[in-house]
C-alpha cells in the first residue's frame, strides 16, 4: 500500500481544509465588494463585529493565520510517518473545528470574549498541536 492509501482520510481532510479556506476567502471577497464604495484591498477601519463584511473578513484572515501551520504539521506528519490513524483523527478535527468556527463567526456578530468561536478556535489550535507532538513521536 503506498503513502496515498495509507493517509486517504487525513487527505480528505487536508482537501476539506483547503476547500474550506476558499470558501471563506470568496464569502470575504463578495461581501466587501458588493459595498458601495469598496475599494480593493481595505476595508473599513469602522466597521466591528455587527458587520458580516468585518466578521467574514475576520474569518478568512484567521483561517490565514492558522491554516498553514496545519497544512505544514500535517505534510510533516505524513513525510515521517506519524500514526495514520491519529494523523487522519486530528486533520479532521481541525477541518470541522474550522468550519464550525466559520459558521460561528458568519451568525454571531459579538465582541465578547470568549465567544463560541473561540472554543473551536482553540480545539483547531489542539489539534495542531497534538498532531505536532505525533510528528515528535515519529521522529523519535
């Protein structure tokens, strides 16, 4: 069985991520260009969370902040061979965590911190780093 079998589900996942952060980015983009005014590239210093132009920008700028280091952790977990079965696990945590946080953040315009989202914030960030610590495993 080569490498692509071995870790099907944790590409699927990987797949699901990607998608995922281009969805966000084409939401982010549409809503800040069917303003009136939008210029591109800015967005309005004004604008807070009662904004769905502000939060689904929010949303794509986090996925931009978190998405590579997954992406990188997981390569890396499937170039040295981290357990299959916890790699698949904790790439498709992150994915659903992620779209959680996404549906979260699109429907609840709150300042509060924590709000909902940040607990799926957090148990992406988890998933993250456990899947690095499989990645120590392996090496070791």
């Amino acid at each position: 069985m080569n490498f692509v079998d071995l870790y099907l589900v944790a590409f699927w996942g990987l797949f699901t991520i990607i998608l995922t952060w281009l969805i966000q980015w084409f939401v982010a983009s549409g809503s800040k260009g069917a303003q009136a005014g939008a210029i591109p590239g800015k967005i309005d210093q004004n604008l807070s969370h009662s904004s769905f132009v502000f939060r689904s920008h929010r949303t794509f700028m986090n996925s931009i902040e978190n998405v590579p280091a997954m992406l990188g952790t997981s390569f890396l977990a499937i170039l040295v061979g981290a357990d299959i079965f916890w790699t698949g696990l904790l790439v498709w945590i992150f994915a659903v965590s992620r779209i959680i946080h996404m549906l979260l953040y699109y429907v609840i315009a709150t300042e509060a911190n924590p709000s909902p989202r940040s607990y799926f914030f957090l148990i992406g960030l988890a998933s993250n780093v456990g899947l690095l610590g499989c990645c120590a495993a392996a090496l070791a």
